[in-house]
C-alpha cells in the first residue's frame, strides 16, 4: 500500500528487501492514478528495476472491483442464469 500515490513506502520496502526484483503497480484507474504511475515506474526504472508491471482494476479503484464482485457473488446462481436468460 502506498497511502495515496506518494512512492515512498515502495522505496522503503525495496531497500528493506533488496531480493525484490518484480514490482507491480495496482493504483487506482482515473486520472491522479495514472500520473502516479506513470511517474513511480519511471523512478523505478532509473533505480535499475526492469520487470515493473501495471494491473489494473475494471472500475474506478480496486475496492470497488471487490465490492462488484461481492454483489455478483451474494446472488444466486439460478437468479444469475434466469437475469441471464432475459438479456
């Protein structure tokens, strides 16, 4: 976690864990999200990490991905088929 879009608690946890080799970056998806990582893998990369990845969530941030699929989860899976059906 970065606590926002600050790249400083990365930092930490790779000079803490030098072994750490592949990085990947979940931040939000909307504008602040990718400024932020646009610019964390640039510091990276000029640091010498190479295998630096993005994930990135369907909706607006991850939580709400989580919250989406707990909603979709919590229905039946007949209820499911029949909403299914109707479309």
């Amino acid at each position: 976690s970065l606590c926002g879009v600050a790249e400083h608690a990365l930092l930490r946890l790779l000079k803490d864990n030098p072994q750490v080799r592949k990085i990947g970056l979940c931040l939000d998806n909307d504008k602040a999200g990718l400024r932020a990582r646009e610019r964390i893998t640039n510091i990276l990369l000029e640091r010498g990490y190479e295998n630096v990845f993005s994930l990135f969530p369907q909706q607006k941030d991850w939580n709400e991905d989580l919250q989406l699929r707990h909603e979709q989860m919590s229905v039946p899976m007949a209820e499911r088929n029949q909403t299914m059906q109707m479309v």
